[in-house]
C-alpha cells in the first residue's frame, strides 16, 4: 500500500482577509507536525509506503498538486482538515478523485472534532478519522489493505453511512515513535520570533484542563497527557542532528507540571544540548524558581494567552487571570532574561471600547518583546458561539452554513457586528501604536541576538504597517 499524508495548500480562509492572517503570512511556518507522528507510526508498525507533503509550505498551487499526486499514484491520501481551511480540504480531496476514484481518501484533524456529520455533506471523502488519527489511520489503511471489510466497525472511523463514531484519544502519548522530519523539507520551516532557522515544533503534552468560552478545546480534551521528560528530551536531541537548534513547543499549556517542567529543565541541563526553545503558558501557572530553570535550559520566550487588561473581560472570558499576577511574571521573566510575548483580543463581549482601549495600554504598560492584538471572532464549539446563537446575534447558523458550503466565506464572525470597523481600526492602531514607540525600537535594536531574525522582523513590518497605515489613511 502507497500512503500519501498531505497538508493542502491554504488559499481560502473562511473569514477572507484579517489582520492575524496578514501578520501570519509574514511570521514564517511550522512543519505538520500531526501528520508527522501518523506517518511515523505507519512507518513504525506496518511495511507501507509513506510519504508526506506539506503543500502549502512548499507553496505548491493545485495544477502542482495535481501533477505530484499523478506522479506518486498512492492507494491512500489523508489530508488534514481545518475549518478555517475546509475548502482547501475540499478541493484538494476533489484533485485525488479526478486523478483516479479508486484512491481512498481520509479527512482529519480539527474540522471533524466539530463536525463529524460534515462527512454527509463531502461525496470527495471516503473516511474521516474523529479523534487522534496514529492508531486509527493503521488499523483503517490494514483493512482497507485486506479488502475492506469491517472499516466501519473502527471505533473513531466515520463514513458518510456511518457518520457517528465515539472520540478517540491516546492515554499514553509516550508510545508514539518520534515525528520523523526527514519525510519533509525541515530545513525551510523558520519563524520570525526563532534566533535561527531551521525550526521545529515539538509537542510534549496533550490537552488543557482549562475552559475558556473563546476557545474550542475539544481537539486535545481536558484530560492533559503528558510525556516523560526523557522521551522529550530524547527527541531534542534527535533533532540536532539534523542540525535543527530552534524549537517551539506546541503545548497548550507547557508550564501545568511544575515538577515536570523543571525535570525537562535539569535533563537539558545534563545532557548539555545547547539549544533555544520558545513555549506557550499561563501567567498564573509558572513562578520565579520555574522561570529560572527555564532560563537554564535555553527557553527564550514565553508566549502567554492574556486576553484582556480588565478584570471585568477576565471574567466574560472565562479566563480569569489576576492582571497583578501577569505584571509580576513579566517582571520576572525581564530579570531573568526570557523574552515575552503576549495575545490581546478587542471585542469581547460585554467589551466597550473603553475597556479595549485598557487592553491596549495594559499591553503597553507590560512593555512585552511582543504582542499580538486580535478582533475576537466567535468560533465553533465554543461557549460564546452558543451564547451568539441563543441570543440571535448572527441571522442563521454562519459557521454550519459554511461548512454546507465552504466556497462562500463567512460574512461576520465578531460578537458586535455594528462595532466591527471600530474595533478593526482600533487593532490596526494597537500596532501602530505599540510597535513603533522609539522607546520599543531602541529596545529591539539593542537587543538583537540574531542579524537574520532582526532583517527578517524590519522587511516584515515594513509590509504590514505600510498597508495598516494606508488602510487607516
């Protein structure tokens, strides 16, 4: 059996054109990671023949895509499917079928957490994989190899007969062979915070325990999984061999374990890997001896999911940080030497403009390396999504009408559709505003560890406040 994983091109957001995707397109990319950990297991466990393609990042448009799976003629395509993307998914399944019928293909990913009765509704799908697709992909390509019969019986196998399956997930995380990144192009993957390229993602924990209404924290459930801190470091040094120093680890929330983040900490530490590493977190889960051991071991950068710089939105989000806790981490962390990054969101709801306009001077005052403000969109599965609904803030069901048909974007995503230039414009000012201090600049210049990352960081800007500040104009 012949089995091609691809991540589609990505050319058709649902929500068109927003100020995160301006700001993403120019912050580099990070290898499919998800799609990796199938392909090694399949590798691991079976004698098929697997190979990955990262479509978009090899910026392959739909005549190249075309022609590589011609070329390849597999007996399996999975793509991996995101709801903001879906069309892709869509058109990149249709390409497989107009190639040969007789290519199975199997959708996964997060699109199929939040609608697993989409499949009714895509004659180009054979199969979509509801929950963590290693062991559900091996046993559906073994069967498939062996005929077919029984496919249907697999738990977390979804067909469009049988659109229902119960939700699969890996207790032991630990048993999962390493994502193996020679099966892409690792050495093109950088990102504009990293002090060096390559970079690669890592995964050391599945899950968040948290429940905040913006979120829709279904894919990894609440039940965090977390793998031991010698696998993990085990896979660090897998990596440097292919000469990869930059890492970011893709966790939900990196610093939950105390105790484990501090055993990654001392095992980095033993074994001498000279590396950089960036997480993600919560403020009010790391302290000071925490950030110390990080800083030991080559964390650079902590990126934190703040939200807002009112107590009030703290609340309406259910995110419920104590502002006093954040300020005395970044604090922390500017004494130790950790850079900071931190995510805004405008137009919450409940949210005045005031109260955003205290976002973004909290944001200030916080004077973090880096900040990301964002209008908050209401997305699927998420407790503010049903609110919206039940309070008939959208006219119909936007985000299932897109998903019946994701060649139309979605017209309003926001809470407050009459607040919506308002709240675009005070965002496009927020980084005018923020990034362009002279005091900011200096910063950043005395600072630079890295000729690349800095040269990369101005051309970047340059792009997206140009047209910021003409758009404002």
């Amino acid at each position: 059996m012949k089995v091609l994983l691809i991540f589609p091109p990505q050319k058709h957001y649902a929500v068109g054109k927003t100020i995160h995707m301006e700001i993403t397109v120019e912050a580099g990319g990070y290898p499919p990671i998800g799609l990796l950990y199938i392909a090694s297991y399949l590798k691991k466990n079976t004698d098929y023949e697997v190979k990955v393609l990262d479509a978009h990042n090899d910026k392959l448009d739909y005549r190249q895509l075309r022609e590589y799976i011609s070329k390849e003629r597999p007996d399996v395509v999975g793509i991996y499917t995101s709801t903001y993307f879906l069309y892709d998914t869509v058109l990149t399944a249709r390409t497989v079928k107009e190639i040969s019928n007789s290519i199975k293909v199997v959708a996964g990913g997060p699109h199929f957490y939040f609608y697993p009765e989409h499949l009714k509704n895509a004659p180009e799908i054979d199969f979509s994989c509801y929950g963590e697709g290693e062991l559900l992909m091996k046993e559906l390509i073994d069967r498939l190899a062996a005929g077919g019969t029984g496919v249907e019986d697999i738990p977390g196998i979804m067909t469009s007969k049988n659109p229902k399956a119960a939700m699969q997930r890996i207790d032991d995380i630990n048993q999962l062979p390493f994502p193996d990144r020679i099966m892409i192009n690792y050495r093109n993957y950088r990102s504009i915070l990293a002090a060096g390229s390559p970079v690669t993602t890592i995964i050391s924990s599945r899950g968040c325990p948290f429940n905040c209404y913006f979120c829709g924290s279904i894919v990894g459930g609440r039940k965090v999984r977390f793998r031991a801190a010698g696998n993990i470091v085990d896979e660090l040094e897998s990596c440097m061999k292919l000469g990869i120093r930059d890492f970011l680890f893709f966790d939900e929330i990196f610093t939950f374990d105390k105790k484990r983040v501090i055993e990654i900490c001392r095992e980095l530490i033993k074994r001498r890997l000279n590396i950089r590493f960036h997480i993600r977190s919560r403020a009010d889960t790391i302290d000071e001896e925490m950030l110390i051991w990080l800083k030991k071991a080559g964390c650079r950068l902590i990126q934190f999911g703040i939200e807002s710089g009112t107590e009030h939105i703290q609340k309406v989000l259910n995110k419920n940080l104590k502002l006093d806790k954040v300020r005395e981490v970044i604090k922390q962390m500017k004494k130790i030497g950790i850079q900071s990054y931190g995510d805004f969101m405008l137009g919450s709801p409940e949210e005045s403009i005031e109260e955003m306009k205290q976002t973004i001077s909290f944001a200030r005052e916080l004077n973090l390396d880096y900040a990301q403000f964002e209008t908050t969109h209401v997305v699927p599965c998420t407790e503010f999504y049903r609110m919206a609904l039940e309070q008939g803030r959208f006219k119909n069901d936007v985000w299932q009408e897109y998903v019946n048909n994701p060649s139309k974007q979605i017209e309003e995503t926001v809470w407050n559709v009459g607040q919506k230039k308002q709240i675009e414009e005070l965002n496009r000012h927020a980084f005018i505003e923020y990034y362009l201090r002279s005091g900011y600049i200096i910063r950043k210049i005395m600072a630079i560890d890295s000729f690349q990352q800095i040269l990369w960081q101005l051309k970047s800007a340059i792009k997206v406040f140009g047209r910021f500040i003409l758009r404002s104009r």
